[in-house]
C-alpha cells in the first residue's frame, strides 16, 4: 500500500504503472513527459510538474503528503479516467472508430 507514486521522469513514452496505480487508489506526482499528460491531468488525476524541476517535484509531492482532501479527490478522478480513458471498453471503441474510418 502506497500513500503516492512519484514518476519523475525526464523522458518517457508511456508508463505502465499508471494503469496499476490509478485503479488501485494511489494519486500520482508525475513529470509533463512523454504521453503522461495524454492520461494524467494536473489536480484532476494527479498533480504534474516540469520534468528537471527538482523543487516542483519536492513542493508537488509534500503538497499531496499533507493534503488528504486533495488525495482523495486524485483518486476519484483517477478511477473516471480508468473509465473513460484508458478502459478496455473505451480503447477498443477507438480501434473500432479507426477501422471504420479507413473502410
């Protein structure tokens, strides 16, 4: 049991432990890389900051530490973006929309 997960990253593609954490009730501290934005969203999801900002980073995460309600309020916006976003159900509706559009 994780209180936060921090992914301070400088580069990335994609990270799968967000799909892990996200469903599992853990609020995430990541870096603006990569497709991380393309599933997280600052204080909806997750809190995100500059990748290199070491102290955005450390006031990102202390934040998130001494702020229950802010915690509480990433994990529910976590679990509707594992529904609406990154769901089977809703990646599959897009492959099936992408197929139709090449037919």
């Amino acid at each position: 049991m994780s209180t936060i997960l921090a992914l301070p990253y400088r580069e990335a593609s994609q990270s799968g432990i967000i799909s892990i954490a996200l469903p599992a009730g853990v609020p995430i501290v990541a870096t603006k890389v990569g497709s991380l934005p393309e599933v997280l969203t600052h204080e909806e999801n997750s809190l995100l900051v500059e990748p290199n900002d070491f102290m955005a980073l450390a006031s990102a995460i202390k934040k998130l530490l001494s702020n229950p309600k802010l915690r509480t309020k990433l994990i529910i916006g976590g679990h509707q973006t594992i529904k609406t976003t990154i769901s089977w159900q809703h990646t599959a509706s897009k492959y099936y929309q992408l197929y139709q559009s090449v037919l």
